[in-house]
C-alpha cells in the first residue's frame, strides 16, 4: 500500500519540468551607476536558445533573506536596474535571484538560484 501510494506521488508530480539552466544574470560584477549597461538582463545566455516560457518571476533578496524586489514577466527576459522596490539603489554585496518560470499552456515550471554581485 505504501510503496503504491509512493510511486503514485512520483507518478503524478513533476517536479522542475521546464529546464531553465541556461538561465543566467549578466553582467557581473553589475554597477548601476555607472558603466554602458544600466540594467542586469536576467534571461537566456547569450548564446543560447530562448527557453520556452511565457512567465517569468523574479525576485532578487539581499544576502539576510530580506526582499529586494519581485516583478512577474510574460517573456523568457527580465531587466532589473539596481533599485529595491521603493526605488532606492541597492547596496553593494551580493544578492540571491530567485527565477521561477512557467509554459501555462502544460502547467511546467522550473526555477533557479543565481548569485550576483554589486559592485560600485
């Protein structure tokens, strides 16, 4: 009974289906105030195919767990410009991206964590 009621957990669940581990954050060290790029691209390698999604959430912590900021997205990139979510620039140390992305026409999903560093 149990290794049937087991197998039907593994069965019906499907963990991280979608493969996001070409999902990167670039550039880094990122430096909002200065420099060509304002913004961190978190999305596909630069190299790489686009992933097949059509949600994306982002949200990037400070390295106390604390929330910085979360934006949800209905493409496979998203764009973060240094500032929390009361629009301040962040600090300089590293940060957590936590990305979860969907396909909602098959319910898959996957997500990953990306560390980053703020540099100024």
């Amino acid at each position: 009974m149990l290794i049937t009621l087991l197998l039907l957990f593994f069965i019906t669940s499907r963990p991280y289906a979608l493969e996001i581990g070409d999902i990167v954050a670039y550039p880094v060290p990122f430096n909002p105030k200065k420099g060509p790029v304002k913004y961190l691209t978190i999305g596909n390698a630069p190299n790489k195919a686009p992933i097949d999604t059509d949600r994306l959430k982002i949200e990037i912590f400070d390295v106390n767990g604390d929330l910085v900021w979360a934006r949800h997205f209905t493409s496979s990139t998203a764009m973060w410009n240094g500032r929390n979510d009361s629009g301040s620039l962040v600090k300089p140390g590293m940060y957590i991206i936590k990305v979860t992305a969907e396909k909602s026409s098959t319910g898959d999903f996957g997500r990953k964590i990306i560390r980053i560093l703020i540099n100024y």
